[in-house]
C-alpha cells in the first residue's frame, strides 16, 4: 500500500510544469471557516474596472484588453491561477511574483470573436491569496457580421447579424 502512496506523491510532484514560481507559507492564508473572520494582515486585490465593455466589433476580431489592479492589503499577493469561461478568451500575461502592498499589476487577455454573433459575455476568474480569494472579471460587448462557415459542398456564407 505505501509503494502506490509515494508513486501517487511521485506522479504528482513530477507532474508541476512551473517550476519557477516559488510559493511560501507566507503566501498562504486560510481565513476561519466557521465565522468568516480574518486574521492577521492579508493582501487585498482591487481592480481599477473589473468590467470591460468592447463595444461592437466584427466576427473575427480579436479584441485585447489589460486590467489593472492594486495589492490594497497589508501583505504580498499572490495570483495563484487565471482562468478564462472559455477558450475563445485566452491569457496573454499575468504576474507570477508576488505583489507587494502598494504596488500595482496588469491581466492582460484577448476574446476572439470568431464564431460569435450577439452580445457576448465571458468571464475571468482570478484566484488570490488575498481578500476576496476568487475575483470574477467581465468582458462583454457585441459581434456583428459575417461569418464563413464550412459545409461540404464548399465554403457558404451566412449573415449573422
């Protein structure tokens, strides 16, 4: 039983890609689970706009845009995971390091519209070590135009809006 427990340790520590990230026990803080209180200095994220609206753009445009935020706390933060609502919005550049208090980052990512028609809105969610531990950012606007689509007699054109 213990061989499959250090091959499980083995697979799991041979499996973390980033090796260059470096997260203390001084990164890390647990608030009370029971009450909801905090405890001790922590850091706090604040966005300038968590919302971003684009506007209206055509199908097949990609559209990037930076939010920038402020470690507000008493302690370094640490962004620990971004995670896009879809694969149409990927991540283009996030800090890695912590933050100390004070100072100021960016979270850059890009919406491809191909595909869409509508109003869209897609979220980004962003894991912290701070308050609030989850931060949910917003991109929405509206794809207009034409879109290509494949059939197998050819390539047809659809109006999408």
């Amino acid at each position: 039983m213990n061989k499959y427990l250090v091959f499980a340790l083995f697979i799991f520590f041979a499996s973390c890609e980033n090796k260059e990230r470096k997260v203390t026990s001084d990164l890390l803080n647990f608030p009370s689970a029971e009450n909801g209180e905090v405890h001790g200095d922590l850091p706090e994220i604040s966005f300038e706009a968590a919302e971003f609206n684009f506007g209206k753009v055509a199908v097949g445009e990609k559209i990037t845009h930076a939010y920038s935020f402020v470690n507000k706390g008493n302690a370094a933060l640490q962004i620990a995971q971004v995670t896009p609502s879809c694969g149409c919005t990927t991540l283009k550049d996030w800090p890695k390091e912590p933050i100390a208090p004070g100072q100021a980052g960016v979270i850059t990512v890009e919406f491809n519209s191909a595909g869409f028609s509508g109003n869209i809105e897609k979220t980004i969610q962003v894991a912290t070590n701070g308050i609030p531990r989850d931060y949910y950012l917003k991109l929405k606007g509206e794809v207009s135009g034409q879109a290509l689509q494949q059939s197998q007699g050819g390539v047809t054109m659809e109006r999408l809006k």
